[in-house]
C-alpha cells in the first residue's frame, strides 16, 4: 500500500520512492537551489545589484506582519492563455533573460537594462520562502506595446518569461524598462504558479499581481532615448488615480529599485502569497479595456489601453 506523503507540503507524486527519485517536474517544482539558480541565471553586474536590494526571504517572518499580496488584473494581454495567446505552451517559456523572442521569433526589445527580482513568501506556512513556485513575469516595451498583441509586435513573445523559485523563494528577470503608456501607471504584470507543471492552464495562478515602478525612477528613466512618449503620458497619471493600483496607492506593490538609466535599473518586491484564499485576480478590468475595445483586441501601435 502507497504511503502519502508530502515534502515542503506537497504531495510526492513517487510516494513510495526517495525524494530525489519523484521524476523532473516534481524536481524543478521544489529542488531548485539558490546556488543552481544564480549559476544558471549567469546576469552580471545589475543583477548583482538586484541581489543586493531583494526584499531578505531568508528566515521565516511573523506571517500576521505580512499583507498578501493584492489580487490585481492580468489585463488584456497576458499570453497565459486566458484571452487569446499561449506562451506557456512554448518550449523555451523557462528562462530568466526575457528581453529576445524565442521559438520561431526572433525580436529583441530596446530599452534601459532592468532586472526584476520577486520574493516570494509563503504565508500558509508562517511567512517563510515559498520554494518551487513558478512565476510568470509579462510587460510592455518600450514603446508601450505587448508582444502578441500590439500592432508591430504580434509575432513577437519577448518581455514574458517564467523563473522558479530558488531556495530563498527568489525569482530574478533581466528585462528593460517598460514604458509608460496612456491611462496606466508603470508596471509589470506577474502571476505565481504552484510549480512549473501548472504553468499551462492560467486557472491554477495562485496570485495574479503587479509591481509599481516609482515615480522619480521613472521620471529619470523616460529622459533616456526612446521613451519620450513616457514623458507625456507619466505627467497624466499618478499611483492614486490608477485603476490597479488606486486603492491603496500601490503600498503593498511598489517595487524598491537601485540604480539608473545609464547602468540600468535593478527593482525588487516582497511578494507574501496565501494559498488558503482564493485567487481574484487575473480578468481585465470592467471585462473591456479603455475606449469601448474589448479586452482582446489589439490596442494601437504604441500604446496599450488599461492592462
């Protein structure tokens, strides 16, 4: 008779058999060290910087201190396969460096070097790393478009990629800045996997969020070349006005970040995620994005309606 047994509170799919003998996915889902990690990952020197500024994961905080993370939209465009595309479908999703298309595409998006590194936090488990989940990260370029989606970039699937969590529940991205495009405030869309196995079907996100990008970074940031739109379009929103992040002013969202637009940015975010709630995120906003479109149809060239 097979014994149930669990590792880190997961169900050993080899119950009978040793830990390390439970088959690859089950491996990539919980065993994928730190050291592993950064070997694979390889960054340079900005993600040193976003090591250096990652929110500390590494002992287990008081869970009543932590806020879960606010259930947002994953707007119009997320590629999940929830409105349209699927670039969780693809080989080659797994990867830390989104900035290149990959598969049959062959793009690169332009634009201030940006590193990304989340924390996830395990508040089921008094507040500890959450290790093995598997975060999918999205965002627009430079010029405020969705590869997949916006007018010039549809047969592109750059700026989206998925990272597991390393022992400290750390997952890390190397990515440009994104724009800021008209009626949103800056941001990068994530949603949080309970492994990498769940990856391919969008109902089983255990959190769908958003990182705030601060005001004074981006203003700095849109003074680079490239991002002019930015200017114009960051002086017409604020964090309070946001239809994301207007609840709370984006408290519990807002990314630290390190650096600058000649080195690059490196931004960090404490992520606590509750598996004992039900997820609310992840529908656009209203079921329709800004100016009547519906949620998937193609925004116009350059700028992205409300995701």
């Amino acid at each position: 008779m097979a014994v149930d047994r669990t590792y880190r509170g997961r169900p050993l799919p080899r119950p009978d058999e040793d830990v390390v003998d439970q088959g690859l996915g089950f491996d990539l889902g919980t065993l994928f060290s730190r050291r592993r990690a950064l070997a694979v990952l390889g960054l340079g020197a900005v993600v040193v910087g976003a090591a250096a500024c990652s929110p500390d994961s590494s002992s287990t905080a008081d869970a009543g201190e932590l806020t879960e993370i606010p259930d947002e939209t994953a707007g119009p465009y997320p590629g999940d396969g929830s409105n349209g595309p699927d670039v969780l479908e693809q080989s080659g999703i797994v990867r830390s460096d989104i900035r290149s298309s990959f598969g049959s595409a062959s793009g690169t998006a332009s634009g201030i070097p940006m590193t990304l590194g989340l924390s996830i936090v395990d508040l089921a488990n008094g507040g500890g790393p959450f290790p093995g989940v598997a975060v999918y990260v999205w965002h627009c370029d430079r010029d405020g478009r969705y590869s997949l989606y916006s007018d010039g970039v549809t047969d592109q699937n750059y700026l989206r990629g998925v990272q597991v969590a390393d022992a400290a529940g750390i997952v890390r991205f190397t990515s440009v800045f994104p724009a800021c495009y008209a009626g949103r405030w800056p941001h990068v869309h994530f949603e949080v996997y309970p492994d990498t196995a769940s990856i391919t079907d969008a109902t089983k996100a255990i959190a769908t969020s958003q990182v705030a990008l601060p005001k004074a970074v981006c203003e700095a940031a849109y003074e680079a070349d490239g991002y002019s739109q930015s200017v114009t379009n960051l002086a017409a929103v604020s964090l309070e006005g946001d239809n994301v992040f207007g609840d709370d002013g984006g408290v519990h969202q807002l990314g630290t970040v390190t650096g600058d637009a000649t080195a690059g940015y490196a931004v960090s975010l404490k992520v606590p995620v509750d598996t004992r709630t039900k997820p609310q995120g992840g529908s656009a906003p209203g079921g329709r994005a800004p100016g009547g479109r519906a949620p998937g149809g193609p925004p116009p060239s350059g700028q992205a309606p409300g995701s």
